[in-house]
C-alpha cells in the first residue's frame, strides 16, 4: 500500500487567502454584538464617516455621484423656511398634515410642483438616517457649480471670489449682493469652504437662482488665470493700504476676493492679489461679518464703475 504524501507544514493564519474574510467577517458580527464602531477603508470608523456626510449637508451613507448628492432638510420649521425662501426641492416626504407648519409646506411644495411623497416613521428615519424630523423632510435638488471661466463675459466683467468662507449662511449673503450690485458669479474653492446648501439658498433670497457659482480646484490659481485674462484681482483686508472708496482701478475687469472673518485672506491668496484693500471703520468694531463686508466693498465698487461709464 502506498504511503500518502504528506501537504508540507500548516500555513500561517496571515498565509491563508481566506482568513481575512473570515476576520471582517466576526468584527462586524463582534461590533453588533457589543456595539463597537466597525472600521471602514483608510482606518474610518463607519459613525466617522456618517458624520462627515452630515457635516458635508447630505444624507449620512449617501455617496457622491459626479460631485452631486442630494441634501435633507428636517423638521417642520427648517422645511417651511425652505420653501418660503424659494429652496429648489425634488422631493417633499411627509408622515401626517396635522400641523400647521406641515400643511403650509405641503401646499408651497403642490405651488411649485414638488412632488409630495407620503412615507412611514421608520422609512423617514432610514432616509434621515435617524435625525430629528418631525414627520417630514425635504430633499434638495443638487446644486450645479458653473466653470470659473464662465463668469469671464463682456469686456469688464466683475466677479467675486471667497477664500475661507465655512458658513453657508455668509456665502448666500454674498451672492446675495453680489446680484445687487452686478456680479457675473462667485468662485468658491472645492475644498475646506462652504458649498451651496439649503442654508446658502435661503440666505441668498432666492439670488442662487440668477447668480452663478463656480467651484475652482484651486483659488491661487484660479486667480492668476483672471489676471493672465486681464483682470486686476484685489483682496478685501483689514491691513490693506489703499480703501475701497479709491479702488480706480475697479472700472475694468476687475476680482474682489473677500475672506473670512477673522483668519481673512489665506497667505498664498493675498500674496497673488495685485492689491490688499481696506473697509475704513471710525467706529469700535475691530472687524465686519464677511457677508457685510462684501456688501459694502460691492457698493462701493458699483458706485466707481457707475460713475466711470456716466464719464465715458
């Protein structure tokens, strides 16, 4: 009888292509056990990651689709202050028309043909992934940023550009005045600065709408490609030496950049503009909210190119 060969020395567990399976397999089952976060790729815990999604204004899970995804807004108050100041929405999703607040949001969403969606608590809590919404929720139409090159039209075009701005509130109030006073858009950095989210929109009153925002990669170089375009770029600073009532130079293609309150311009930002402009304040307050600045620096400009093409 023949002897049988022997398969040689058992493999480490680490050797072993299924192992690894087999460990993801009982952390995850381990983790519902004891209610341990699992880790996900790149070492993030899943609840890192929900919340991120939250912090970014979409749904917590959801997963960018060509840099578009849509956002809730949740609760009876925050819906029916969407819909007033004219949010687009996609979707309304509603329990029961009990409340006030609810009915009038059902009725400014059949307006405006937003389709009403009746749903369940535990649908609504699946699509809030568990947050706070009083029986209803609105989903927001995904914004669509325009080129930056876009807002390059007519021979002296304006264009405001933002560096450091995190709240969405701050941003909408800037394009907010940026339409008052004849903008061609608002550029925005892609990255680690506020996006266009339903609290943009509704601090916008509505501007969002005829306003174009652009997403540039980079706002340093961005900048440099307005002025190779022949645009003057100046930064709006609390150390700038020249004010913004002597800015001569506005009457042609010309780039406000305006930066958060605070921190202000980023170095590399103010170093590329052609010049650092000041707001003159004789009162105590050290510095202004940025949408408030904007405002004023926007006026003023407005006014000197007005008073430029009256000469003309």
């Amino acid at each position: 009888m023949a002897k049988r060969k022997g398969k040689g020395p058992t493999p480490k567990a680490e050797d072993r292509h299924w192992h690894g399976k087999r460990q993801k397999a009982r952390a995850v089952k381990n983790a519902k056990r004891t209610g341990t976060p699992t880790v996900g790729p790149g070492g993030r815990t899943k609840a890192a990651a929900e919340a991120r999604d939250r912090a970014r204004g979409r749904p917590a899970g959801a997963r960018r689709a060509n840099g578009e995804v849509p956002e809730l807004v949740t609760g009876r108050n925050p819906v029916v202050e969407a819909l007033r100041a004219g949010v687009p929405g996609t979707a309304l999703y509603v329990m029961s028309g009990n409340d006030e607040r609810v009915r009038e949001s059902i009725q400014l969403a059949a307006d405006r043909r937003i389709p009403l969606m009746e749903t369940g608590k535990n649908e609504l809590d699946r699509l809030t992934d568990g947050a706070v919404h009083q029986g209803i929720a609105l989903q927001v139409r995904p914004y669509r940023y325009a080129h930056p090159d876009d807002l390059l039209k007519g021979t002296s075009p304006l264009i405001v550009a933002v560096d450091g701005i995190t709240d969405p509130r701050n941003l909408g109030a800037i394009v907010r005045s940026a339409a008052a006073f004849g903008a061609a858009g608002v550029v925005v950095p892609e990255r680690r600065a506020a996006g266009i989210t339903a609290g943009a929109w509704k601090s916008s009153a509505g501007t969002l709408a005829t306003v174009p925002v652009a997403q540039a990669t980079n706002l340093t170089r961005q900048l440099k490609a307005y002025q190779k375009a022949g645009c003057f770029v100046a930064g709006l600073d609390a150390g700038g030496t020249t004010t913004v009532t002597d800015l001569e130079l506005a009457t042609g293609p010309f780039v406000l950049v305006v930066g958060s309150e605070g921190k202000g311009l980023g170095r590399l930002v103010a170093e590329t503009c052609d010049m650092l402009v000041t707001i003159p304040m004789p009162g105590q307050a050290e510095s202004l909210n940025a949408g408030v600045a904007a405002g004023i620096a926007l006026y003023e400009i407005s006014r000197l190119r007005g008073a430029a093409n009256d000469g003309a």
